[in-house]
C-alpha cells in the first residue's frame, strides 16, 4: 500500500536517519531507491532548512508536527509539506513516520476543486438572476397579448415598456457574464483612441438620471475640463457606470458626490456616498468574482465591482474604495492618461 502512495513515505531515526522510503520519495529526490536509505533527510532539504527540520524532528519524537520545505536534487528544487508522527514499533524503538506531499499536485488539486466550487457558485447565482427578469418579462408579454385583444392601447404601451425594461436587465446580465468569460480567456481586447472623461463622466449622468431620480439621490458633479485619455470608450465608460450604479444602489436618499480630476500624468475619478458603508473586511474582497459587501440586501450577480477592477487595470491604472468619515463610501479610480494596455 505504501509503495502505491503517490506521496512519500519516510521512516526515520531519531536522528533524522533514513531508515525506510518508498519509490515515490526516491522519485522525488531523483534519486535510486537503495542510495537513499542511511542517508540523513537532511541530505535531502534546502541548506536554508536544515535548521528548520532539526527542531521539527526533535519536536517529533512526542507529538506530531506538520510544515513546508524544499526538497532538492541536482536538477530540481521541489516544494512540498512533510507531516511528521512519532511511531511506537514492535520491539519498543521509537521512529519517526513522514509522509511528504508534494504540493504543486495538492495545489492543482484545491484550484480544481475551487474552480468547480466557484462554476457551481456561477451558475446558482447567474439562474436565479436572471430567472428574475425572465419570469417578470413573461408575465407582461402575457398582458400584452391580452391587452392588444381588448385594444387598451394606453396600457398596453405601459406593459410594453416595463416589458422592455426587464430585456435589457437581462441583456445587461448577459453582458456582464460575457465579460467575465472574457477577461478569463484574456480576450478582452481594447481599441485605443484619445477620448475627453468629462464628457463620458457627463453621460454617464445623464444616462443615470431616471435611476437617480427613483433612487432620492442628488448627484453633484465637479469636473474638471479638457482631461483626454487614451482608452477604448466602452470600456471606462462602462467601469464609471458600474461604480456610479453601485452608489445609487446602496446610499438611496443621500447625495452623490462625482469628482474629476487631473493629478499630474493620471486622471482621478472619486464617487462619493453617505450610504451604509462598507465593512473593512469587505474593503479588499468586494472587487473579487461574485462578492458583495456583507451588509448589502442587494441581489446582483457579484460582478459589476470585478469587472470595473479588470477593466481598469487593463487600461494600467488602479481602483481602491474606503470608507468615509462620517458614513458612507469612497471609490477612487486612477487612471494613466497615455496607457499601454496591460494583458487581460
């Protein structure tokens, strides 16, 4: 059984003697099975970590211990985790039992089973999404119909419009899963041309005002002239919408505060709210694939924040948000105004 372990197994002296390994360990030594037994398995570790295993071995000897280390041959260096056990045997000899794991196969193993624990995350929060506005735009078409047949054209063009509404949450949701898959395979692409933010910063706005308005937000603009950039329109544009859209949306019945800015060879963007403000814990993590702050009630796939980091990094600049003194959020965008794109 232990010669079929895909890890190590070691037995050794109390003196870090090896008394007995299996292939798997000699493989990963690269060295001949019978020239590693007698061997210490210090022989066998990074000069930096002898110390180290000295003091887990002698700390063995009663009571289990775990940790990393480099294993090293003439070709390679190799990490991985040894977990060590004191082992009683049959004729009352104490040894030592090490099993060594090598971890670049353990690691492929976890980001394995990440990558299906966050698909399965995926695809619970994507169909609930958008069951939503799918179910919400069935029922108006159902309306609609019934409506043409009585001919209440005034309620009809009513039922059309909230119909209307919930195609486009959908097509936004869809985008926004589109772009996800994107910036995973690296095609988000950028089409680079000199483009003034104050007027994106303006539209935005402009775009946004129905949902300000609904929202009992005053939006106060303070932009500064004749900022151009050099970036793909769509893109920024997209990146302050998400981040604008997300002040609306958690600070309702407050003001908001929009601020550009030239601060050198970078431009800043700083959306300001006196909503509910984010945790410090959720600071760093809302910008991650389907995170949202932990105070939030809001649905949403979890994606405008991570796609608004990406979009900016491409374009070479940073985001961060903070919390404000007095309540309330800060997002602060920082961007080169003459950028090469970063790779997606």
């Amino acid at each position: 059984m232990v010669e079929s372990m895909n890890e190590g197994a070691v037995s050794l002296a109390l003196d870090g003697t090896i008394l007995y390994c299996n292939s798997a360990f000699a493989t990963m030594i690269d060295q001949p099975l019978d020239q590693v037994m007698g061997h210490k398995l210090s022989d066998f570790v990074a000069k930096g970590e002898v110390a180290g295993l000295a003091d887990l071995i002698a700390r063995s000897r009663t009571q289990a211990n775990r940790a990393e280390m480099s294993l090293v041959s003439a070709a390679r260096e190799l990490p991985t985790q040894i977990s060590l056990n004191p082992v009683k045997m049959d004729d009352d000899s104490d040894v030592i039992g090490v099993i060594v794991t090598y971890l670049s196969e353990r690691r492929s193993r976890e980001q394995a089973q990440e990558a299906v624990r966050m698909r399965e995350e995926f695809l619970s929060i994507a169909s609930h999404e958008l069951r939503t506005p799918l179910s919400t735009l069935v029922l108006h078409l159902g309306l609609g119909e019934r409506l043409l047949a009585r001919s209440d054209i005034p309620r009809l063009e009513k039922t059309l419009r909230k119909a209307k509404d919930q195609a486009d949450r959908m097509t936004e949701l869809i985008n926004r899963l589109l772009d996800v898959t994107r910036i995973a395979s690296g095609k988000l692409e950028l089409e680079l041309q000199p483009h003034d933010l104050g007027e994106i910063v303006v539209e935005i706005v402009d775009h946004l005002a129905e949902a300000a308005n609904k929202a009992g937000c005053e939006v106060r603009l303070n932009i500064e002239e004749g900022i151009v950039m050099q970036c793909d329109r769509m893109r920024p544009q997209q990146a302050f919408v998400n981040v604008v859209s997300n002040a609306l949306k958690y600070a309702p019945g407050s003001p908001i505060s929009i601020t550009l800015e030239r601060r050198g060879s970078e431009a800043a963007l700083l959306v300001d709210d006196r909503g509910i403000g984010i945790e410090s814990d959720d600071l760093a993590r809302i910008f991650n694939r389907f995170e949202r702050a932990s105070s939030a009630t809001q649905s949403g796939l979890g994606l405008g924040l991570y796609i608004t980091r990406e979009i900016v990094t491409q374009h070479g600049g940073t985001i961060r948000a903070e919390r404000r003194r007095g309540g309330g959020s800060r997002f602060s965008i920082i961007l080169p105004l003459s950028v090469r794109p970063r790779p997606a």
